[in-house]
C-alpha cells in the first residue's frame, strides 16, 4: 500500500530506487570498514581500530534510517549480499589487505564517490521528486561522509 503523502506514485518509486541504491551503497562501505578494522596493522593499530569501528558504528544507524525511509515511503528494502552487490556504485577488492594507508585511502575515495552520488541522489528525491525529507535525510548523510571523508584526509595529510 503506497502511502498518501503528496508524493505522486511516479516519484516515490524513483525515490525508493534511489534509495535501493544508496542502502546498497552504505552497506557495501559499512563492509569495508569492518574489514579495515579487522585488519589493520602497524604502528597506528589501536587508533586506527578504533577509529574504524567508530565509522561503522555510525554507518549501521545510517543503514537503519535509509532502510526505514524505504519502508515509509511505501517499498520493501533489499537485504542480501547478492541484492546489495547488483546495486552499490562502490568496488570490492577481494583478498586484499592493503597496509593502513591504503586501506585510509581506499575508505577516503569510497567517502569521497558516496558525497558525489548523494549531491545527485539529493536533486532526484528533493526537487525532481518532490521529496523534501528525503532530501534532508540525504544531506544529513552526505554531511556525514564529508565529515568521515575529512577525518580520513588528515590522516593522509
């Protein structure tokens, strides 16, 4: 049942994908960072290990609302490794563990590509789609991986 909110049925489908998207997205980055964490090595090892279970931290509550503004605006959020795959815009990189710089640098580009996707993502629900709390819960978001994105940056700096 498509709820009645002033969001034609036309918009909130394309919302709802986008979000599909997105939740594969946080998903996909959540995963890494947990791998990053388990990982990690080197000089900087309780730093950095804690540092990453911060970021996940945040990201599984990122995965909550994402997953529940799906359920709000109607639709059924995917859920399996297979799904989220088929959908992210991020990259694996099987059986490899990088040293912590370019484990930084690699959660960085992927902080980076997620702000760029959202700045689209947020045009799309927002303005085109007439969604202004989608909008908003993406900003918020993208905010986020800006903050995350910085943090990880002067790590590299």
């Amino acid at each position: 049942m498509k709820p009645e909110i002033g969001i034609t049925e036309k918009h909130l489908d394309t919302t709802i994908s986008v979000l599909g998207v997105i939740l594969a997205d946080e998903m996909m980055l959540y995963v890494k960072t947990r791998k990053s964490h388990w990982n990690v090595i080197g000089n900087s090892f309780m730093e950095l290990h804690k540092l990453f279970e911060g970021q996940y931290s945040e990201q599984e509550k990122t995965i909550d609302l994402v997953a529940e503004r799906i359920s709000k605006l109607g639709g059924k959020a995917i859920g399996t490794m297979k799904e989220f795959l088929e959908h992210t815009r991020l990259n694996e990189k099987p059986a490899q563990f990088p040293s912590q710089k370019v484990m930084m640098q690699e959660l960085l580009a992927d902080h980076e590509s997620l702000v760029v996707g959202l700045r689209r993502d947020i045009e799309i629900c927002g303005e085109d789609g007439k969604d202004a709390v989608t909008a908003d819960l993406l900003t918020k978001i993208m905010e986020q991986h800006e903050s995350t994105a910085w943090v990880l940056r002067r790590y590299l700096s």
